[in-house]
C-alpha cells in the first residue's frame, strides 16, 4: 500500500470515528419534529391515538401548551454518543401521562416497546447522509 493511499485510509477512519456522535447531532431536532408531530397527531410514536378525557373532549396533553414547548430531543452531553428527550420544567408531568395514574390513562410520549418506524426511518435517513458526506470527504 502506497503513503498516499495510507493516508486516505486513515482520514476516513477517522472520519468515520466521528460519525456515532455527529449522527446524534444530526438527530436531536428531526426527532424533535417527529414528538412535535406526535402532540399535533395525538398519538402515540407507533402512531396510536392518546385516549379521549372521560368527558369525551380530546387528550388535554396538548391544552395549555407547555409540556409541548418543552419536549426536545438533544445529544448526549460532552462528546458522547446518543440521544435523549428533555421536558424542560414539565418533566414530573410528562411521566404521568407516560405511565398513567389511578385516575389517568397512559398517554406515552415516549416509545416502549422497540423503535417506532418513523424514529428509525428519520435516524437511518440522517446515517445515510452523514455516511456519504464522510465518503465524499475522504
């Protein structure tokens, strides 16, 4: 193997190094749109409707406004990989309705059971982007 092929090897290794933390950045705020589109929809992330008040009227989860402003996705702290989804001031109230109580359904916000399709079709749209941007700079 030629210096010059070397060398290229080893910037896209170390391009490719960075990718598990740059894809986290990349993430936070399409996932952030796809929670937003949760509260809009009513539904859960598999896309299940939140259920209805006893009075019938629509899931207050929405109602005042200010657990939504709150909901974000951001990258792990530091230079770390990974994601996690904030509440800002709301976050006692968000796991209420996460869980349920003695006398409120669960409205999830968050997924249980796997990774919703439109979380994995968002993270795999952004890893392919990232990945090629990483092979064109090398």
């Amino acid at each position: 193997m030629n210096l010059r092929a070397f060398d290229r090897l080893a910037k896209t290794l170390a391009e490719l190094d960075t990718l598990p933390r740059r894809l986290s950045v990349a993430i936070a705020p399409v996932l952030t749109r796809e929670l937003q589109k949760q509260y809009a929809r009513g539904t859960d992330p598999y896309g299940r409707k939140w259920r209805r008040l006893a009075t019938g009227k629509p899931s207050h989860l929405t109602k005042s406004g200010r657990l939504r402003a709150g909901t974000r996705a951001a990258p792990l702290p530091g230079n770390r990989a990974g994601v996690r989804i904030l509440f800002g001031s709301r976050s006692r109230i968000a796991g209420f309705h996460q869980s349920g109580t003695a006398n409120m359904p669960s409205r999830k916000i968050l997924p249980e059971r796997g990774m919703p399709a439109a979380w994995r079709a968002t993270i795999m749209r952004e890893m392919r982007r990232l990945e090629q941007q990483a092979r064109r700079a090398t």
